[in-house]
C-alpha cells in the first residue's frame, strides 16, 4: 500500500487512525448516516427562518427578479459543494476549511478561512436566537389572543433575557451531542418542509384575490437575473441569497461522525442543496404571486415587514386557524438550526485546538458525549455576548449582521474552493472527471464569490447598504464585516506567538496527493 493510500484510507479507520499529520479528535464515530447528514445540512440552513427574514430584504433589493436571484445565489453554492465533497474524499476531517485551506495553502491563510466559519456562525446563531424569540413571543400573543404578549418582543430588555435563555438550552443540547435529540430533528425538518408547501399550496389558490390588491401575475422574467435594474442591487441580493443557502457544509463537519466518512457527508450536502433551492423557488414565486415584490400594503419590500415577512402572512395567506401553523414553523426552524448550527462552529475550533492553532483546552472533548463541550459553550458565550452587545448598538442588528453575514460566507467558501483546485493541481489532467469537479467547477465556484466578496465589500462602505445605519459617516454592514475579519488577524498575530509551531507549518504541513504518493 502506497503512502497515499494510507492517507486516504486512514480517516476511516476509527478514532485512533490517522496519517500524514491528520489527528484524530475523540468524537463519536459512526453516529450519523445519509439521512442523517443530509437532515443536519437542511436543519442548519433554515429554510423557514432565512425565507422570513431575507424574502423581504432580496425583494427589496432585485424587485420581482428574486427567485432569479434565488437560482443565482444556488450556482456558486453548487459548484463549491462539488469541491467540498472532493476534497472530504481526500481528507474527512471536521476542520474541512481550516483542514484543507492549510493543507493548499499554509496555516496563516488557512487560520483566517477557519475563523471566517467561525465568526460566520457566531453571527447567524446570534440572529436566529433573534427570530426564535422573536416568533416565541408572537406564538405566545396567537395562543393567548393578547396583543399585550406578542408586544413583550419589543421589550429591549424581555427580548434580550428570552433570547440568552433560547441560546443557553441549544447550548446544553448541543454539549450533549448531535443524537440526543436525533428524532426530534428529523420531525422539525418534516414540519418546516410540510408547512412551506402548505402555504404555497395557498398562496397559489389566492393570487389574483380581490381582498391581495397587490397580487402580481406570474412571469418568466422572474427568472431572469439580467432584468435586475443594476448590478449593484444584483450582487446585494446575491449576497442575501447565498446567505440563504449558508449552513449546508455542517454535513462536512460532521464527517468523523458519519458513517462512511470520506463520502456520505459530500452526498448528503447534494441532497440538502437540492430540497433548499426547491423550497426557496416554489416560496419565492408563490410569495410573490400573492403578494407582489413592491414596498406597499403586504407587498415582500415593504420596510415595515420585509425583516420577518411570514409574520405578515401568515395570517391573509393561510386564516387565522392555519396562519398559526407558519408561526410555529419559523420558530422550529430557528429552534433546530440554533442547536445544529454548534456543530460546524465547535468542530472547526476543535480541529483548529488539535492542530495547535488555538489553545489546547478547546480540544478536550467530553468523555461520556463524546463532544468538544468547551468549544460548544464557549460558541455559546460568544453567540449571547455579541447578540446582546449589537442588540444594545444599534437597532437594526437583524438587517446589518445579515448583510455582514455575506461577506463572510463568501470569503471563506471562496478560499476553500481555491483550495480544492489548487491541493489537486497535479491531478487535473489525470482525467476529465478531475478537470471538472477537482478544477473548473471549484474556480468557477470560487471565483463568482470572490467576485460578490470584493463587490460587496465595495457597496457596503455606502451607509445606504443594509439597513441605512453608520458609524463615523462609513456603513455600519461594513463596520461589521470588516471589523469582525480584523479581529481575526489580531486574534491571529496573538496564537502566531503562542504556538509558533504550528504557524512555522511544522504540526499540519502543506502538500498535493501527488507530493504525498511520491514522498
């Protein structure tokens, strides 16, 4: 057996087989399968919650284009999906964009493209702590039929202590592991995925009603992603719409805890993208028939309700007794991915402690659960701390670290799927299979979100991108962004001299499966 044979093969061995500086981290092997995984990657997007609170914002941005944009936002997603699944093949590790970003390209490169995942998730855990209370509060108001309780949300001080409270359970289920509540997360994908086609079903049935004035006949046009007015509002609801798809790698990041390490996490991310753009089209053109795109009346732009548009809805849409239903359905989904949502951000820190480039308390991992336990609470701490703070800052946080949200999600999906090209160089003209999915696909992928990356980071300096708010006379979006990626590289700077060893490419160390087969 060549080198390289054990390198590929070694991940599947079990906890203690490892090879060529990859380690093994203690977690609970084999306790995921396909369905499993794929159940992970839709919980952890969020359909329900990201079409509640970005239908709103894209219509606003792209007009009747969105579902164009939709499709568009799902490309650069699917071709990055595809570099993702060969690169696991190759290295089934849960540091997966850390892991492979050092393995193509070094450590300091590959530590700023794992605290992208992690700062990523910290800021969607925050926000979908804030629709989970959100929609607790309003559900509270539907049961009881007092007005008095729903508007306990707006209580700065209520909405903030529910939303800690929210944030501490799913950090205690996520300590105690992804099977504790395995069934519960396959009922709340199903509930989520039953109630969207419910209310396209209705929404279909009452377009063109008299009592929806601003209804709007279908078009194909819709589909269109040139009919956008400008390429600036293009790339802002293409930022939203990649948001929209964020979270499906979590089925990467659960490799070493899937059966079949090396290959089922990269299928069940195709399934997972398959069910989201399927959703996300069928909801975006209902929607949009039922309602129109326009900023009046119940209309998807209007400012009033474009940040949690279901709640509008659910009630012209559905009545009274089954609007109820959609409720419940933003504040399952928001539940369930705030608890799968841990997984990616306390495997990527337990990789990064493994492989000494953050320090070594965080790869302790919890004897009986078999979890990295302090990652998990210290995700948990850093997701009430920075939801508390922005919520205390400014009062469009919602908006704002969506948008922020984008950024980082491009920049560390676009290093990654640099990466795959780059780690299997010497493979690319080994057949057209490897041309394609190891190389075209993964720059093309990659290059389309450098490109949304740089454009944003452009924009958002205006204070008109987002939510209109500033900070000094700059945009508050880009505050956000490209403050949280600073702190990063001082965050860096700081391990660079605490654990040189690992900075100097000494503990996980550059190299090409070809370099690897003939060393």
């Amino acid at each position: 057996m060549t080198q390289l044979d054990v390198r590929l093969e070694a991940p599947e061995l079990g906890d203690g087989a490892s090879a060529e500086g990859m380690r093994a981290k203690g977690l609970n092997g084999n306790s995921v399968g396909l369905m499993g995984s794929a159940v992970i990657g839709v919980s952890t997007v969020a359909p329900v919650y990201c079409l509640t609170s970005t239908l709103g914002s894209t219509a606003g941005e792209v007009g009747p284009q969105m579902p164009a944009v939709f499709l568009a936002g799902f490309l650069p997603m699917l071709l990055v999906a595809f570099a993702y699944r060969e690169l696991n093949k190759a290295m089934p590790d849960c540091g997966t964009s850390f892991t492979w970003t050092v393995r193509a390209f070094g450590p300091r490169v590959g530590w700023m493209c794992g605290w992208g995942l992690v700062i990523a998730t910290i800021i969607v855990l925050s926000n979908l702590a804030g629709v989970a209370t959100s929609y607790f509060w309003l559900l509270a108001g539907e049961i009881t039929g007092s007005a008095s309780v729903a508007e306990l949300d707006g209580n700065k001080f209520v909405h903030i202590v529910t939303c800690l409270v929210l944030i501490a359970i799913a950090t205690v289920i996520s300590y105690r592991g992804m099977t504790a509540t395995k069934g519960l997360q396959y009922a709340l994908v199903a509930l989520q995925l039953l109630v969207l086609a419910v209310f396209v079903t209705m929404a279909f049935s009452k377009a063109g009603s008299a009592d929806l004035p601003t209804s709007a006949d279908f078009s194909w046009s819709w589909l269109n992603p040139f009919a956008v007015q400008s390429f600036a509002a293009f790339t802002a609801g293409l930022s939203l719409s990649i948001f929209m798809y964020w979270g499906w790698d979590a089925c990467l990041t659960a490799n070493e805890e899937t059966s079949g390490s090396s290959r089922t996490p990269g299928r069940a991310a195709l399934v997972a993208m398959i069910v989201l753009v399927g959703s996300y089209l069928a909801t975006g053109v209902a929607a949009q028939m039922v309602v129109g795109s326009g900023d009046q009346g119940l209309g998807l732009a209007n400012p009033d309700t474009s940040d949690n548009v279901f709640a509008a809805l659910a009630g012209p849409v559905m009545g009274p007794s089954l609007g109820v239903l959609l409720f419940v359905a933003v504040l399952a989904s928001a539940a369930a991915s705030l608890q799968t949502t841990f997984i990616p951000v306390a495997r990527t820190v337990l990789a990064m402690s493994t492989y000494e480039a953050l320090p070594a308390s965080y790869a302790r991992v919890h004897p009986r659960f078999r979890t990295p336990g302090r990652a998990t609470v210290t995700a948990g701490v850093a997701t009430g701390v920075f939801y508390t703070v922005m919520t205390l800052v400014s009062e469009h946080v919602l908006v704002d670290t969506i948008y922020a949200l984008g950024l980082m999600i491009c920049f560390y999906y676009a290093l990654t799927a640099f990466a795959c090209a780059w780690y299997f160089r010497a493979d690319l003209l080994k057949s057209g299979r490897d041309l394609m999915f190891k190389g075209l696909f993964p720059l093309v992928g990659g290059g389309l979100l450098a490109a949304v990356f740089v454009k944003t980071l452009a924009d958002m300096w205006n204070p008109a991108y987002g939510s209109g708010s500033s900070v000094l006379g700059v945009g508050s979006v880009f505050v956000i962004g490209v403050g949280l990626l600073a702190l990063g590289v001082v965050i860096m700077c700081v391990m660079s001299r605490r654990s040189p060893a690992f900075f100097r490419g000494e503990v996980l160390t550059r190299s090409t499966p070809a370099l690897i087969a003939e060393g």
